[in-house]
C-alpha cells in the first residue's frame, strides 16, 4: 500500500517497460491502473529460467526491473543484482523487496517461516545472529560504480512488535521487509568510474 501514497512509483520508477522477477502468482502488472505510465510488464518466473542469471534476456533491455522476495532464494544474491543491473536501461530503476531477518525470520535459521530461504538481510548492524546474514548496507555498495542508491526503507508499518513468534506475513496486514530502490548510472558515468571497458573504437 505504501506504493500508492509515493507518487514516484507511479511517475518515476514503474514507468516503461519492466520485468517482474520471481513474481509467481501475483504479479504487478495486475496493478497497472495504479501505475498509468507503465507500458508493460514482463512476468519472469521459474519457467522461464534462472532468475540469478536472466540469460535469454539481454542487456539494458528494461526501463525498470522489480524483485519482490526473490533474492533471498538465490544461491548467489551477487550475481543476482549484477544480472538485474544488466538487464536495465542506464537510468532505470531497480526495485527490490526482501525478508528482513530480525521481523521474519526472528532469530532462527535456517528459516522456520520458508525452508528455502538461503539469506537472511538486515539494513545495517554491527553483528548477526544469522550465520547468512546479508548487511544490506555493504551489500549495495559493492554496485556503486553501476548504480546509485536512492532509498532503503524499512517496511514494518503494520508488524506487531507485541507478539510472540509467527510469521506474520500469513496476516492480511503484516510486513517485516526491507524495500531498496537502486537507479542505473548512465553508460559515460559507468564507465568513467570503470564497471565496463570503454568501448573499441
């Protein structure tokens, strides 16, 4: 819901052509009439391949690309980003959705909540008790030199700090996420700071 009393989702991030990475059943597409300046949406999902490589699509393809709670089943949460960077436009925006540790998985992994849970993410702290734990802090910066971090929130507006142990996304009104909106540099500014090799002439 937050998503709709930010008017840049609707006119600055989900503008264009996209891809909805990991998207299953509910994809944003279905939410156009929130987003009138989205042209169109591509579901990606296991069927069409390997989420951590995007390998049939090719580079700078989207004006946009949104992941929501998919990267935390990756293998490899680096390769990942760098092929979902890949895929999108210089300029474009990268909207990531994750678990954060502490509100879903609370204190226990492997995950109780979803057994294929390979991560586990945390805005910033100085240590985990997750033997997976990602510092989402140091994790985007390693992409500096291809994009630049514009928000990272964390999303627990409705979560019940009150009660004991549940997942509380199983209720119609629970988040415990971190949200992260990364926009694309553009291709003179990638490579002056020398993410790819300038090229031949």
């Amino acid at each position: 819901m937050c998503r709709l009393h930010d008017s840049r989702f609707a006119t600055r991030y989900f503008i264009g052509s996209g891809i909805d990475i990991g998207c299953g059943p509910d994809p944003i597409s279905q939410y156009s009439e929130q987003f009138p300046l989205m042209e169109s949406c591509r579901s990606w999902d296991m069927p069409d391949g390997d989420a951590q490589y995007l390998e049939s699509v090719d580079d700078n393809t989207f004006d946009f690309v949104h992941s929501s709670h998919c990267l935390e089943h990756m293998v490899d949460p680096k390769t990942a980003m760098t092929h979902s960077l890949r895929v999108l436009k210089p300029n474009g925006h990268l909207v990531i959705t994750i678990p954060e540790e502490d509100l879903y998985e609370q204190g226990i992994f492997p995950s109780t909540n979803n057994d294929d849970h390979k991560w586990t993410f945390t805005i910033a702290k100085a240590k985990s008790w997750s033997n997976k734990s990602i510092n989402l802090a140091s994790f985007l910066a390693e992409f500096s030199d291809t994009a630049q971090i514009l928000k990272i929130e964390l999303l627990d507006a409705s979560f019940r700090y009150g009660l004991q142990r549940f997942d509380q996304t199983l209720t119609p009104i629970g988040e415990c996420a971190i949200e992260f909106i990364m926009h694309k540099l553009p291709s003179e500014e990638i490579q002056r700071l020398g993410r790819y090799p300038d090229p031949v002439e």
